[in-house]
C-alpha cells in the first residue's frame, strides 16, 4: 500500500498546511516539510527493498473501483517512475525552503496547492488506469493556476489564463482519445477497461490509431512543450513566484515527457513509428528555435524560460529515436534538466528578491556583490551548457549518439543546439555577474539556507555527471520493456535478433 500512502500522506498534508495557516503561518511551512520528508523516506526505503532492479514492475496494486465501467485503482512502480518520484519529493523540499520568506500572503492556502500539485505529478507518474491517469492530470492544473494568479508577478491573472486555457484544451483532447481508445478495445475484445496493460497492442486500423494518438500527443507535447505549442511556458514562468517557477520547469515538463515514454510509444507502436519523422524534427525545431529566443531575452527568467524549450527538444527527439542509448540519455534529460533550471529559476528569484528587477542590462558586475551566488550561477550556467563532469552532458551526449543511429541529418542539426546553449549560458553569466557594474546595489550575499539549498542541487547534478550508473541500472528495465514491447508489436518474434536492442523499426522507417 507505499504506492497509495504517498498520495493520501500529501493530501492529508496539504489540507492540514491550509487548516493551520489560520493560526500560525510557521505551521503550514513545517507540515509541508514534514510531508514531503516522510514520502521521500518511503520512497528511499521502497528503493532499497527492491535492488537490484530485475523486473518492470517492482510494486504493482490494483483494485476495482467502478467495475461496470472498467475504472479501477491501479498504481505501480518500475525504475522510471522511481525516479522521477525521488526527483519530484526532493525538489518539493527545495521548493518548501525557497519559499520559506518569499510567500508571506495566505500562506496556509500556498502549500496547499503546493501539496496538491506534487500529488497530482506522483498520482501521474503512478496511474496505470487511464480513467485515473487523466483525473491526476487534471489534478495538476488548477493548483497550479491558483499558484500564478495569487503569488505572482505584475501580469500574472494574464499568464495564469494562458496556462490554464493551454493545458485544459490539450487535456480535453486527450480525454476524448482515451475515450475512443477504451472503446476501440472494447469492441475489439468485448472488455471494456481503462487499465494500461490491457490496454497493451489493442488492435485497431492505422488511421483510428493515428487519430488517438494524436489526442494523447496534444496533452503531452503542450506541457513538454514543444514548439509551436510553448507559448504558453515564457509567460508561466516569469510571472509565476519563485516555487512555481520551479515546480514547473523541474517537474510540470516532465509528466508530458513521461507520457510520451509510458503511453505513446508502448500504446500505439505503429502509429508513433509513422509520427517519427515529425517529432524528431519537432525537436531540433525546439533546440534551435527555443536557444535562439534565449539569446533575445532580456529578462532572466524568461531567458531560462527558453532554454527549458530547447533543452526539452533533445528530449522529443531522443523519444522518436527508438533506442536504448537515446532512452537512456532522455531519462537522465529529465533528471538533469530538473535540477539544473531549477536552480537558475531558484537564483533569479533570489536576485528579484534582493534587487526587485529581472532585467539583465541593467544587472551586471555582481559577482563582487555577492560571489558565492556568482559561483553556483557559474556551475548551473555550465550545466545548462552541457560542461562535462554535469549531468547535463551525459545525457546530450547519449540522446545525440542514440539519434544519431535513427538520423544523422537531424541528429547534426541538434549538435547546432550545443553552441547556442553555449552562447546563452556565457550570456547570462557576463550580463549578471561580470562586466561593468551598473548600479551600486545594496544587497546581501546568500543565507545559511540559501546556500544549503544550493549546495544540495550543486551535489546532485555532479554526482550524475560524475556517477550516473545507478541512474543508469535503475532506469534499464523499464526502458527495455517499452523498446521490446514496441518492438514485439512490429516486429514478429521470431524475426528478431534478441540481442539487438535497437529496433528493427528503425530500419524500415529510415530507409
């Protein structure tokens, strides 16, 4: 029952943080901590209890809910979600400590929707019931919504909106497929479900299964986001308060490209194949297009805004290529994008907070203002980069070497996308902390807490630059099980070279 007490601790928790915001606003801070803590030590302990990882599932429970419609409870745990579950309560205890000052208006109801929103991503990166996937999905949005439109920025009611409408249309679409995909396999085997696994090589036409997926495919690819469906991201980020920011860029983009390992190519192995081309062009469009807006920005959350749409370019097309390496290095994508925007989102709201601008031109020289903020800007900035020795790197080494095996033309297009993020990242860093200082600013290098904030994620993405092995092994099973289950569809088994873990998709796709 870990799978289902994780969720109930971080409901019970967020009503209680709003109940005790009415009598004192320490209260709400310390349950939040408390709660995440407590799922973060479930986590660990249920990571310890299932090594090594040898098998898909390692905690799978499933329970009838609405029977006659084919809705039922069921969670389960391999190595992707486990991951994301650790990255997801980690950087929900970061984002309850860089708030800890900065929110001092209804705080009870702020970690409320706090709260709400991470059981809404754990319930997504949990759900194998697409009736129950989709109600967590849309569990995510409304706090999140409250989150920009009460704690933000000057125009945040405009930004809240465009989020709101944005992700809610998607969603809908995704709704009305998983609809028509319960009713495809429903008339196809006269059993009506929502369950993900029996769900698993539904037969259907190719233009039924293109038409399906592309309902999945909106949901995901707006909150990924992949251009042109990203508009929506730069004005969410810079308007939302520093938390959200955060939960956002580290978390938010990280269901839509979940959704796109754990649904879109297991459920519709055809389908995605035919998309292909698409979506690793998509991708380099993102790369590029999304760095070259970066270097045009002059504020600096929007400026880190686009780099989330380039750097989750590498994702797509690492997605779309079909192999274990790409696989391997989209997941560490994932880890380490979390952790390095994150952390330059954590520092451009430290710097509004100190010096109430975001504006880049007229920053400058800070460095001998406040050098230990200077330093971490520094390692993050060459994360974003991809420096080796930083998460970052390994996982766009292993994406472009994994694309590079489907298509070398847009697999050099996307090495492109590693200079501009060279130039971004060298610009952020000359325009705020080097150069000229422009204005004499009064302020303050960072607090105990700050800096034990920034140490922890400065830790971690040199650690999975450094060691990213056990991301490595814990991830493999899950990801071979997608590539053999797609693979098993398009492939007969007796056609197949069992020890080629590329797929034989590819192949006929390319050629």
């Amino acid at each position: 029952m870990i799978l289902v007490q994780i969720i109930v601790i971080l409901l019970a928790g967020a009503f209680l943080a709003w109940i005790s915001g009415n009598i004192n606003q320490v209260l709400p801070r310390i349950i939040s901590l408390a709660t995440l803590g407590v799922d973060l030590t479930l986590i660990v302990i249920s990571y310890m209890q299932n090594t090594p990882f040898n098998s898909k599932w390692l905690i799978d429970i499933q329970y009838d809910w609405i029977p006659q419609f084919g809705i039922g409870v069921h969670f389960a745990l391999d190595g992707l979600s486990l991951l994301m579950l650790l990255l997801t309560f980690f950087l929900g205890i970061i984002a309850v400590l860089i708030s800890w000052k900065e929110i001092d208006t209804k705080v009870g109801f702020f970690h409320f929707n706090l709260l709400l929103i991470l059981a809404g991503i754990v319930g997504v990166f949990l759900s194998l019931d697409l009736f129950l996937f989709y109600f967590f999905w849309e569990l995510m949005l409304v706090p999140m919504y409250f989150l920009i439109g009460i704690w933000g920025h000057e125009n945040r009611t405009r930004a809240s909106y465009k989020f709101f409408l944005y992700t809610q249309a998607s969603g809908l679409l995704m709704f009305i497929s998983i609809l028509a995909l319960y009713f495809v396999h429903g008339d196809t085997t006269g059993i009506y479900t929502f369950d993900y696994i029996r769900l698993l090589g539904t037969q259907m036409p190719a233009s039924t299964a293109i038409l399906i997926m592309s309902g999945f495919l909106a949901a995901f690819l707006v909150k990924l986001p992949v251009v042109p469906l990203h508009n929506w991201l730069p004005d969410a980020h810079s308007e939302a308060p520093t938390a959200g920011s955060l939960i956002l860029a580290a978390l938010l983009l990280k269901t839509g490209a979940y959704g796109l390992l754990r649904f879109i190519v297991p459920l519709f192995p055809d389908a995605s194949v035919t998309f292909a081309p698409i979506g690793m062009g998509l991708g380099v469009l993102g790369i590029l297009y999304g760095a070259k807006l970066a270097f045009a920005q002059t504020d600096l959350k929007r400026l880190i805004a686009y780099t989330s749409v380039s750097h989750m370019g590498f994702v797509i097309l690492g997605i779309f290529s079909f192999n274990e390496l790409a696989y391997q290095g989209v997941v560490m994508q994932m880890l380490a994008h979390g952790i390095s925007t994150g952390a330059l989102f954590i520092m451009a709201g430290q710097l509004s907070e100190r010096i109430h601008t975001r504006d880049i031109n007229v920053m400058g020289g800070l460095w001998q203002k406040v050098p230990f903020m200077g330093a971490i800007g520094l390692v993050f900035s060459m994360a974003s980069l991809g420096l080796p020795g930083l998460g970052n790197f390994i996982a766009e080494l292993l994406i472009l070497v994994g694309a590079f095996k489907a298509n070398v033309l847009l697999s050099v297009l996307a090495c492109v996308g590693l200079i501009a993020a060279t130039l971004y990242s060298l610009r952020i860093l000359q325009k705020v902390f080097f150069g000229k200082l422009n204005t004499d600013w009064k302020m303050k290098d960072l607090s105990v807490r700050e800096k034990l904030i920034s140490l922890s994620l400065v830790v971690v993405i040199v650690a999975l630059g450094l060691y990213p092995q056990p991301v490595f092994d814990i991830a493999k099973p899950a990801l071979l099980k997608t590539l053999e289950n797609h693979r098993n569809t398009l492939v007969p088994e007796s056609n197949q070279d069992k020890s080629d873990l590329n797929l034989k998709s590819n192949l006929f796709f390319y050629q």
